[in-house]
C-alpha cells in the first residue's frame, strides 16, 4: 500500500467507527431533508491555533470530506478589538497546511445585517425585550450601554436559557456594522463543537425553533489538551516578551505554526488525533505520547543519513593518505569524523563502543576499525583526534564481527564532504509535568537547557540528494503542495541515524545549513 493510502486510511477511521460515526447514523443525509453534508470550523481570528486546535479542524474538515459534503472556514470576527490580519491569514495558511480546502470562507461579519433583521423578527415573535434596538444599531450608546436578550425561560436549571445577550454594543468596533451579535446562525446541517457549548445547545435549538429558521444537528465531543507545556495565548505571550521563546513559530512550543517549522508533517498530527479517538470525556495528552505518535509516522517515511553533533577526528594510520571507497555515494576515506560521545579512553563493560583496543564497525563500511591512541588538548582535557586501525584481513579469512556499529562522515574535501551544519536541538521547555498549576506560576519552571545548539556539527553528502527529490514524506498533500511552489524547508526532513530526526530550518541559506531536530529515536543511541 501507499504512503498516501496507508495515511488516508489511517485518518479516516474516525469516521467509520465511534463516536463520529453514530453521529452520522443518527441523521444520515437521507434523513436531514438535504443532498450534502456541510459541516463548519468556526475560529476567532485572535491569535495563532495549536495542537489542541488540529482535532477540531481533523473533525470539522474530515467529517464533511468522508460523506463526500463541504465544509466552510467561518472566521468568527465578532470581536474587532482582538483580531488582526496576521490571524486570518494564519489560520488558512495552516488549514491547507493540514491537507484541507474550505468550500469556502466566510466571514460572521457578512451575515451581519440578516442578523440583525431575525433580531427584529425575534423581538416581533415575542422573543426577545430590547433597549432602544435602532438607536443602539445607529450607534448612539457606548459599549455596553445597549442589549438585546433573548426572553427565553428564568425558571430553568439550565443557565443557557437565562435570557441570553443576542446582541451588544462594543465601541470601537471596526467591523461592517456598529453592534455585534452574541451567538450565531449558522446554515449547516451538523454543528460540530467541544463539550463547553453542550449546555448551549438547548438556547441555540430554542432561537432556531423562535425563529423558525433551520435547525443543524449540534453534538459535541471532548477537547484536547497537552500536558508538560502551556497553551494559552497569554502564557505565551509572557514566554516571548520574557525572551524564553523567539516567537510564535519558537520550536519549543506546541503552536501549529511552531510544530511546522520544527519539521513535524501534517500526515503525522492527523494520524496522532486519529489514533486518540474521538468521545465526549475530554483528553489531556502528554506531549511524550505526541512525540511517540510523529516518531512512528517518520520512521517509513523519510531517508536517513549520517549527522555527528561533536565531531571528533580518527585517523585510520594503515590506509594510505589518499584513500578513497565509494558506498552507496558515500566516500571512505583515511579521516573520518565520529561523534565525540562514540569514543571513551578507557574501555568499561557497559560500553560497546570505540576505545583503545577495541574494535567498532563502521556503518556501511565492510571491515571494523580498532582504536590504538589519541590526542587530547591539554587545557580542555577534550580529546582532539583518535588514530585507529582499519581491520581488514590480508589473507582473505573471516573478520570478527563488531558488537556495535557507529555513524561517522568522512574527510574527502575533493567530493565536499562533510557539509558543515548548525543544529537545534530541542527539549522540554519546562522542568515539570503541569507548568498550568504550579504554586510558584509557569515561568519559575523554564528548562534554561530546552533549547541546545550545535554550532560544528557535520552532516554526509547525501543531504544534496535528499533536498533535490524534497518533500519528504512523500504524501500527497505534501507533494501537491510543492507542485508549483518552491520546498520550503520544513518539507526535508530525514533520520539521523542513531541521533533524531530532522528538518531543514528557514534559517538555512546558499552557504549555511541549519537543522532542528524534530524528535528524536526511540532507541537509546548510547549504547
């Protein structure tokens, strides 16, 4: 099967099954009086989506695409104060990002005068007592001088049927009309929303049934949550102006628009909601459990290569000086570079690794190499370069075979290699579980070591192939995306071998290469 298939499969199984599906079971298409299921995502325009937000936008966009119906992108401009363009612009941005394509965008703001003329109807209906509804419409009051509620039912035990505010006044407004409506109407045939507005659907079904408007099927399912991070707009703002993050697209944090540039596919959000369920009981997801998620999805998607984040030096002495073997496009030289943590001077039981008399394999070279002496910088104490000896038997007779291999570059300048890099690696950005509800507030619990840097790590020469058949993984919304633009870098990502998985950064140039690590390896690299 497909990468693409296997991925569409996987995403769509939410529907089929569960919750999801005995909604639409309850009132299949035949049966709502209407050709086509049209479903609506509905955001405030007042800041950046993350992860918790992908599941309403998987459920919303995904339900309607399943029975073959529409879904529109509403954008729930009701509170001018707070949006700004950057947010609609972002929100589309990330929606086709995730693979959807909103039968088309709305704006509340465009219904606002056949609102207005129900509010009227409403009033007319004996539905609702106003105070001085034309002067407020005219913009004679200040905000919250004027209202206009619902006279629904004081007596009830639900607070929903309170006499709701249908409209407002809010002053400055800069929208098309001078007074904003409370709640909304909205033509579509399922009304699909988290667990708060449960409650509501009792006065949006008792509006509808006033006005003797349409009625959608509202059900609502659980909202998701992250541990081990902070989600809120205004936490976040405190990170950035504190300077704990850079912004917005800041790696460490769970925005979509973060998650992105640190080089997760959509594929693997939308098979991480799949994989969760849908329900009404509400989820709080370790981010752990995230990661664990987008690991799978990249470990049959994407190439590997070699990557060393502290290179050392080992000279191999019994090769001549201009030794050269090719593997796989991968040159074999006299120098090569392995990672400084492969090497210990002395050799234990718990290590497998290189040390002085000891052999390691190399991978994809044919033949192990031992370690017969080093060189160390004497202010440092680091040790600068390794010489060893290359294991290949003269008379033809078996090698014994190493206990472990290791990774490592070569030196061939002649061929480029290795391409110097710089690399981000990133980890947890707070040192607790719930930074939400520790006593001492969230930003006394800031890893100061969440984000590290690389500034001499090298990578193998197959990086060039890599980003010249990008994007990777090659799913069909990845793909198609990259049709007629050009790859941006978050679209190469590969596997490390025996380090992480990684993306290209935006702020890698023609002559600097810049990595993030996206996750990394479920199996412990070190021994």
């Amino acid at each position: 099967m497909k990468l693409e298939e296997s991925v569409a499969n996987d995403t769509a199984s939410m529907f089929t099954s569960g919750f999801l599906a005995d909604v639409y079971n309850e009132k299949p298409i035949g049966s709502l009086g209407v050709d086509r299921i049209v479903t609506r995502f509905p955001p405030e325009p007042n800041g950046f989506r993350h992860l918790g937000h992908s599941k309403a936008i998987a459920i919303n966009f995904g339900f309607a695409e399943h029975h073959g119906g529409d879904c529109y992108l509403r954008y729930d401009d009701t509170n001018p104060a707070k949006e700004e363009e950057k947010y609609f612009m972002a929100i589309a941005d990330i929606i086709q990002w995730l693979g959807f394509k909103p039968a088309k965008i709305t704006h509340s703001s465009d219904y606002f005068d056949a609102l207005y003329e129900l509010a009227e109807d409403l009033i007319n209906r004996d539905g609702a007592y106003v105070c001085h509804c034309s002067t407020m419409r005219d913009g004679k009051y200040g905000s919250q001088e004027a209202l206009l509620r619902m006279k629904q039912d004081l007596e009830s035990d639900n607070p929903q049927m309170w006499d709701l505010t249908a409209y407002r006044v809010i002053a400055p407004c800069k929208s098309d009309t001078k007074d904003q409506p409370a709640s909304d109407l909205e033509g579509v045939t399922h009304s699909l929303c988290t667990t708060e507005f449960e409650t509501a659907r009792t006065s949006y079904n008792w509006l509808c049934d006033k006005l003797g408007v349409y009625r959608p099927m509202q059900r609502e399912y659980g909202r998701l949550n992250l541990s081990d991070t902070v989600l809120s707009k205004r936490k976040i703002m405190d990170l950035i102006s504190n300077g704990y993050v850079r912004d917005w697209d800041d790696p460490r944090l769970y925005t979509l628009i973060a998650l992105r540039r640190r080089g997760v596919p959509p594929g693997a959000i939308l098979s991480f909601v799949n994989g969760l369920g849908v329900s009404k009981a509400p989820s709080t997801i370790a981010v752990q459990k995230f990661e664990q998620s987008v690991r799978q999805y990249l470990e049959v998607t994407v190439p590997r290569l070699m990557v060393i984040l502290d290179p050392v030096p080992v000279i191999i002495e019994n090769l001549p000086e201009e030794y050269l073997e090719m593997s796989h496009l991968v040159p074999f030289t006299r120098t090569v570079y392995i990672d400084r943590s492969d090497f210990r001077e002395t050799p234990s039981k718990d290590f497998f690794r290189l040390t002085l008399g000891t052999s390691v394999g190399l991978l994809k070279v044919p033949f192990p190499i031992t370690a017969t002496s080093f060189e160390k910088d004497s202010s440092s104490g680091l040790v600068t370069s390794i010489h060893a000896r290359y294991d290949k038997p003269k008379d033809g007779t078996k090698f014994k075979k190493p206990k472990t291999y290791i990774h490592w570059i070569s030196d061939c300048p002649s061929l480029n290699s290795p391409i110097k890099v710089t690399v981000r690696t990133y980890n947890p950005l707070f040192t607790c579980n719930n930074p939400d509800t520790h006593p001492d507030g969230f930003l006394s619990v800031i890893n100061p070591h969440s984000e590290e840097i690389f500034p001499d790590a090298m990578i193998d020469i197959g990086l060039h192939e890599i980003i010249r058949r990008a994007p990777w993984p090659k799913t069909k919304s990845e793909v198609t995306s990259t049709e007629d633009s050009e790859v941006l870098p978050e679209f190469i990502r590969f596997q490390g071998m025996r380090v992480a998985y990684f993306c290209l950064d935006r702020d890698s140039s023609a002559d600097s290469v810049v990595l993030n690590r996206l996750v990394s390896l479920e199996e412990d690299a070190k021994k």
